[in-house]
C-alpha cells in the first residue's frame, strides 16, 4: 500500500487516503511530481506510473475527537489499599445481603470506538497509466533481482530505476532502468559496472547521476544528455567507495 497524507494548520499529519498496490509486488521507494507518482517494487521488479488528484486540505481534527483521544492518554486512577484492620473491627457476619447480578453496567461518557476518525478508502485516489518491467532482457542464468532506487528528472521527463543483482553477476554490471514518461515506455538500459545498486541521486540542476555500488565497483558519475542516455564521466573505486547506499548532493 502507499499512503497519501497532508498537513493540518497544526503541522500534524493525517492520512488522506491510499493507492492499494499489487499483492505480492514490494512496493519500496516513489518518485513524485506535479500530479505524477512513480512506484518501484522491489519484488516484483516494476515501475508503475500513477496520476494523482489533487489532495483537499487537511481537516482539523474534530473536538469529539480530542476528548476521545484525551480520555484514552488519561492516566488510570488506582485504588489505595484499604487500612488493617483492628482487633476491635466487629466481625463480618454472614447476614449480608449477597450482591446481585442485576445492577446496571456502569456507563461513560467516552465515545464509542467507532467515533475514531478512519481513513478513507480512496478508491479513486490515483489512476494507474502504466507498469512495466525495469529488468533486462538478456541476464546472465542464475541472476537474481531486486529493484532499489527510483529518481524522476526534475524536468519531468525520464525516470531512471536501480537494479540489484544478487545472484550470477554479469561483467557488465548491473543496469540502471532508463524511462521516459511521455510516452511511459522503456528508453535503454545502461550497465555500470557497479554490483549491486543500491542507491543513486540526481544532482538539481537535472545535468548528472551519481550511483555506487554497494557490493562492488566503487562510484560512478555520469551525465544526462537531451535524451536521458547517461554517459560516464568519472568513476573512484577508492578508500571510501566501499559498501555505500545513497548520496546527498550539496
């Protein structure tokens, strides 16, 4: 599943609906922009392009609510332990009435449980346009996937998807999915000579990829050309290269 959510005046966040995802599938780490969300799942090995309405603002939480949620976090009252007894305390006698079990139930005034706010349901929260495969078509026998890391061009253009070989590697290294999103199709794929690719970041400008992997092969610089090929620049497998899982770019 992946949760939408907005922010309250308060800064608090609420979930204002969700895009149900296929069974079985991993969903891992989204890209998004604009109205456009891109999901990669990690089991299944796809990318799935959504289209999002916009969300309504988020909905201060109702004062009913807050009792309910107030009366829940209250500290619960204990009971002191009643005195000893002394010895001239009268004997109890077996007189008693004996309790019954008709008294009425004692009530609060708490709100029932179905009171609670629930999210909704957003069956229409999101329209799929597309999903489609980010592995290659000719791995070696015995390769074994799991897709990582999804990054959009901040032009909106290309969506580039990571993948993890963790079976029979091939020399060349493992792939990174090249997507265009309009048409959603795939581009090429472009093999880095990294094993295991875990993370990778687009620098802000939109001009260049940076990727490591974390098994093997160091860090690996390229460039984005018009359209969204990459091309090496630069790569160190130095101190330092060695088991890396993401970037920031200053």
């Amino acid at each position: 599943m992946v949760w939408r959510l907005t922010k309250d005046a308060a800064g608090a966040y609420q979930v204002a609906g969700k895009i149900p995802q296929k069974a079985g599938s991993g969903p891992r780490h989204l890209a998004a922009a604009d109205s456009k969300l891109f999901v990669v799942s990690e089991l299944d090995n796809t990318l799935s392009y959504y289209t999002l309405p916009e969300l309504p603002a988020a909905k201060p939480i109702s004062a009913k609510f807050r009792k309910f949620r107030r009366q829940c976090s209250a500290p619960v009252p204990t009971t002191q332990p009643a005195p000893p007894a002394s010895t001239e305390a009268p004997v109890p006698t077996t007189d008693a009435p004996v309790p019954t079990t008709d008294a009425p139930a004692p009530t609060s005034d708490a709100p029932a449980p179905t009171d609670v706010p629930t999210p909704p349901s957003a069956g229409a929260d999101a329209e799929l346009v597309s999903s489609a495969s980010v592995l290659p078509t000719d791995p070696p026998a015995g390769a074994t996937w799991g897709a990582a890391e999804v990054i959009l061009s901040p032009d909106n253009k290309f969506v580039y998807a990571s993948n993890r070989n963790v079976g029979t590697q091939d020399e060349r290294g493992d792939p990174i999915a090249i997507f265009s999103v309009e048409p959603f199709a795939l581009v090429k794929h472009v093999y880095t000579k990294l094993t295991h690719v875990r993370g990778m970041v687009i620098s802000a400008d939109g001009k260049y990829i940076i990727a490591a992997g974390q098994n093997a092969g160091g860090v690996v610089v390229y460039e984005i050309g018009a359209d969204g090929d990459l091309t090496e620049l630069d790569r160190y497998t130095g101190p330092g290269s060695e088991k890396l899982a993401t970037f920031a770019w200053l």
